[in-house]
C-alpha cells in the first residue's frame, strides 16, 4: 500500500492551538500534544538530537534520546516525537540549529513542548527490515575482507563476542558430556563390584554356618562380614556420586540450554537493531541527495512520517538490544562461575568419594586378618581318617 498523498491533501493539516502554540498533527497520526520539564547536566545539555525542521521538513522531531541523560532519565520524550516549543514558546519555521541554541540558552530547567508519535512499531517491521537482518546473519561470521570483496558492508557489531560464546558454551557441553558418561561408566561398574561383593558374602556366611569347626567358622563368617562391609561402602560410594552426577546434568541440560537460548534471542536483536540504523542511513542518505540537488523530498515536507517511525522502531529494538545484552552478559558470568567453581567443587567431591571409598575397602581387608584358615576336611565331609589336615592360606 502506498504512503503517497495527493497534493491538494498536503495542506489539509488542521492546526491546533495550545498554550499559543500550534501543532501540525500528520493525518496519518494525530499525536497527543504534552510538556516535559528537564534540569540539564553538569554539561547544559539534556540530551536529545533534534532533526527536521526549516527549510525542508514543517516540524521538528527528536532523532535520539542519549542514555544517561536527563531527558533518557526522565523517560517521557523518545526518538520520533516531534518538538513544537521550547519554553511555552512556539518552534514553527524554526531550523533545528536554532531550537538547539534556544535550549542551549536556556539555563538549569527547560521545558520541551512535544506530541508523541502514536505510530504502531510494527508498522515499521517491513519487508526491507527483514532482508536487512538476514544480511547482518549472513555478515556475522565474515571477515572484513571477505564482506568488502562481496559488497557488503560490515556493521560495528559484527563478531560481537558474547555471540561467538556460544562455540566456547558447545566446547563445554562436550566436556560435561564426557564427564557424566565416565562417571556413568564408573557407577554401573561399582553396582557390579557390588553384586559381586554381595555374592561372596552371602556365600563365605552360608560357608561360615556350616563349617563345624570353631576356628574356621569364625573365619568364614568373618570374611563373609568383610565382603558385606564392601557391600556397604561401594552403596554409599554410588550415593555419594549421584549428586555430583544430577549436578552436571542440570548444568548441562538447563543451565546452557538457557544461556544459549538467550544468547540466539540477543542475536536476533541485535540484528533487527542494526537493520534499523542501515534503514535510517539510507533515509538520510536519501535526504542528502535530494537536498544536494535542491530538490525536495515528499515524506520531508510533510512531516516525515516514515523517518520518525523508523526512528522510533530503532530505539525500541535498542532498548530491547541492550536488555537482553545485560541479560546475557549476567547469565555468562554466572555460567562461568558455575563452571569453574562449581565444576571443581563437583569434582573434588566425586574425587573424594573414590578415595573414601578405597580407603575403606583397603582398611576393611587389612583388619580382616583370617589367614591361614585350617580345616580338617575329614570331619567336614564326616569321615574319621584322623590325619587328614589341610591349611588354607
């Protein structure tokens, strides 16, 4: 659908007095006029950068709100409002030179008259902000050389490192992957040594009860108590692992899944940000060539509408940029902490089960001092042949 408005439209703009003031309202957007009150810095600014204005364009709009500033503080004025006083006093005809120096002039408290951009940002989403982010995608990973010798141009943040943290997020998955499946490893091997303790304890027990000989059953029932006791020890070793185990695993399948995630959305923002802000230098370049020219440009001398909401859509993705820029630097630092301090807490805990656990066992089988066992084989099997002795070492 075209913007284009017949020439007999352009001057159908009604005016609307307040305060002796007047608004030219665009008929695409009937704004809602109001007034901020804003302290200047330390620097007698209050940080906005004006555009439009006399000769070329019949209003002056605020391009940028700078952070930090008193008016970003303030939070009232935004890109794309269009400025219609300063002080009570009307700013119609004025070049943007000259309402910059009529703020400027004005010391300590400034009061800006403004009618808000009531423009819908999805307006602005167009089919040409679309192809620009898939070119920023596709500039992403190229070096510079590469970009100039294709014709492309690479923007500021190309090769933003938060974006390339996500290779060194992969490299850690890996590394976790290969921790959980050795302990993994490490546990089904314990449960068999277990079972195996198990079985040679119920079996020198059962030996333990049937063996007549004081001595020997002793032994047996001993040695069957040590193997329980190893039982024992490998149960507890695999308690103490599954911790450690379910820590990893919520490291690896939570924790960078996440920070991934947000650092997939950061991109995609960024992207949209970075097509706005070629979008809004090609406009200028365009206004550019038509002034050079001295020529005018529809859209200006009509309140450049288009620019002011391109305008507003780039500050809205900005803003949404530098949150989520926030919000990953924040999930980066706390991965990273809990990467290595968390990972050596976990291993120096696994590390410390194995060394209790074969502690145990070597000082379980040292106390278990049984050896040699005698048994008289002739009484154990019932028969009377009195020298028939052997000793079990």
């Amino acid at each position: 659908m075209s913007n284009w408005v017949p020439p007999t439209a352009r001057n159908n703009r009604q005016p609307v007095f307040n305060q002796g003031m007047e608004y030219e309202l665009d008929p695409r957007n009937v704004g809602i006029p109001g007034s901020v009150q804003l302290t200047k810095d330390a620097k007698n600014l209050i940080g906005i950068s004006i555009g439009g204005g006399a000769p070329l364009c019949p209003c002056l709009y605020v391009v940028q709100v700078f952070d930090n500033t008193p008016a970003a503080k303030d939070g009232t004025l935004s890109s794309g409002d269009e400025i219609v006083g300063v002080n009570n006093i009307s700013v119609k005809g004025k070049t943007k030179v000259e309402v910059a120096k009529a703020i400027q002039a004005i010391k300590a408290e400034v009061t800006i008259n403004y009618v808000k951009l009531q423009a819908d940002p999805k307006q602005g989403k167009t089919l040409d902000i679309v192809l620009k982010k898939v070119k920023h995608r596709i500039v992403e990973n190229m070096s510079s050389s590469t970009a100039d010798s294709l014709g492309l141009s690479r923007a500021i943040l190309c090769n933003d490192t938060l974006v390339k943290r996500l290779e060194e997020l992969q490299q850690n998955s890996i590394v976790y992957i290969g921790l959980i499946e050795k302990a993994r490893a490490m546990m089904k091997s314990t449960a068999k040594l277990i079972a195996a303790h198990k079985a040679f304890g119920e079996a020198f027990a059962a030996i333990g009860v049937k063996e007549p000989q004081a001595n020997a059953s002793l032994a047996f029932t001993r040695f069957g108590e040590a193997h329980r006791n190893l039982e024992r020890f490998g149960t507890q070793l695999l308690r103490s692992v599954a911790p450690v185990i379910t820590d990893l695993m919520t490291y690896l399948n939570k924790a960078i899944p996440d920070t991934r995630l947000t650092i997939k959305k950061y991109a995609d923002v960024k992207f949209e940000y970075l097509a706005y802000c070629l979008k809004v230098k090609e406009m200028d370049d365009e206004e550019y060539g038509y002034a050079a020219m001295h020529e005018s440009l529809y859209r200006v001398e009509t309140g450049n509408y288009e620019y002011r909401l391109v305008l507003r859509c780039r500050h809205e993705a900005r803003v949404r940029f530098a949150k989520l820029r926030q919000d990953v630097m924040v999930k980066l630092e706390l991965l990273d902490h809990k990467h290595v301090q968390d990972l050596c807490s976990q291993l120096r805990r696994f590390v410390a089960s194995l060394t209790e656990y074969h502690q145990s066992c070597i000082t379980e089988m040292e106390e278990t001092d049984i050896f040699p066992i005698e048994i008289d084989l002739n009484r154990a099997l019932g028969k009377s042949s009195p020298n028939t002795e052997i000793e079990a070492q």
